[in-house]
C-alpha cells in the first residue's frame, strides 16, 4: 500500500468464499482463507523471520509447511471477549459459541463446508460447558446461540454438551441450527433441560416428514 509500508491481510467468512476475486479488486499482499488463529500467527512469524511465504495461506495446505497448522480446537485459546464492545451486549445480550467446526452435510445452500472444512471436529463438552458458564457471567449477556452448522450431528457429542449445560444449571437460554437427522425425542428433551428456547430447520427439511 501506498499509505503503509505495514502488509495487508484479507481473512474472514467474506474473503475466504471469494478470496482470488476480492484480492484482485482490493490489492491486498495477503490472504487467510478460513480458520485464522494458527494461520495468521505462522504468517506473522514468517515475515518477521524475512521469509516470503505464500500469498493465499488456509489451514489444510499450510500442514504440509507447518505442524502446527490444524490443532484440535481445544489447544486454541478463547477468543478475546474483552475486546468486544461492551455495548454490543448492553443492545442485544447474544453471545456466540461454537461446539465444533466442520459439516459433512453437502447442502447445496450452505458453505459452512467451504468455509470450515468437510471434517467435523468437536470440542470438549465440559469446556464448552464451562464457557457457557463463564459468559453467563458477564453483564448484559442474557441469551446464546450455538453458531455450528449443525447442533446435534454428531448426537453422541451434542447430547453431552446438553448435559454438561445442564449439570451447570442451564446457564443461559439458547437456540441453534438443527437437522432432522439424530434429532429424537430424547436429545430434544436434553437440549430443552438445558436451556434450549428454540431451533432454526435449514430449508432442506421443507418436506412433509421433516416438518412432521
């Protein structure tokens, strides 16, 4: 850039979707497509080293060149909350978690896949549980929204985080996107224990059964 001698770097769910086109129209030196925390560091330190590396850095091609590259998302640390504006929650009071990354749905409306991979990898339920917890904590945060792609596939693993919620008293209301698929009488059951006020139906299920 003219204005700095600073590098530029694109990332985001925006660029990682159509990052060759938006790179060319904004001129940018960098570009970070899809999870950023390990990728953006390894880019950090090789340019502090006085290395050149690549100009489109994500975190499945950067295993090759980096081990690090694709952790289990509970070695990353969580995201920095105190930054946010406090007045964000004072207006809407929504807090945002994820329990895993990845979809291994191929809904043709969706890029959750293009954007975090086709590999679902889960958390820990009792940390999500503590950080549910934890954020319920804070003032003015009211309500939260599972930001998965899908809640309850794997069910195995969204039924325990239901249970870890409610083993901590349910802290905070809660909705979050769910398929018709492994969603049954006693894993709804759990996530309303939990705290659970409501789900969002991808329009895949716009069929008699899945209304039913």
């Amino acid at each position: 850039s003219d204005l700095s001698p600073s590098p530029l770097v694109l990332g985001g769910a925006g660029f990682s979707l159509r990052p060759r086109e938006l790179m060319a129209q904004l001129g940018a030196d960098y570009g970070v497509i899809g999870e950023g925390e390990r990728v953006l560091s390894y880019l950090v330190d090789e340019l502090s080293a006085g290395r050149q590396p690549p100009r489109f850095l994500d975190h499945e091609s950067l295993r090759s060149v980096n081990p690090r590259g694709r952790s289990e998302l509970d070695q990353l640390p969580l995201p920095a909350r105190d930054l946010v504006d406090p007045r964000y929650y004072l207006l809407d009071g929504t807090e945002n978690i994820q329990t895993k990354r990845g979809c291994a749905f191929r809904c043709a409306y969706c890029d959750y896949p293009d954007l975090e991979g086709s590999v679902v990898r889960l958390r820990d339920p009792e940390r999500v549980a503590d950080e549910v917890f934890m954020r319920a904590q804070v003032p003015n945060v009211s309500f939260l929204f599972f930001v998965d792609s899908v809640f309850n596939v794997p069910r195995r693993h969204s039924l325990a985080v239901c249970q870890a919620l409610t083993a901590r008293g349910a802290p905070l209301p809660w909705v979050a996107y769910v398929s018709p698929v492994q969603l049954d009488e006693e894993l709804v059951s759990a996530m309303a224990q939990s705290g659970c006020i409501g789900v969002e139906i991808g329009s895949d299920a716009g069929t008699r059964e899945g209304l039913k």
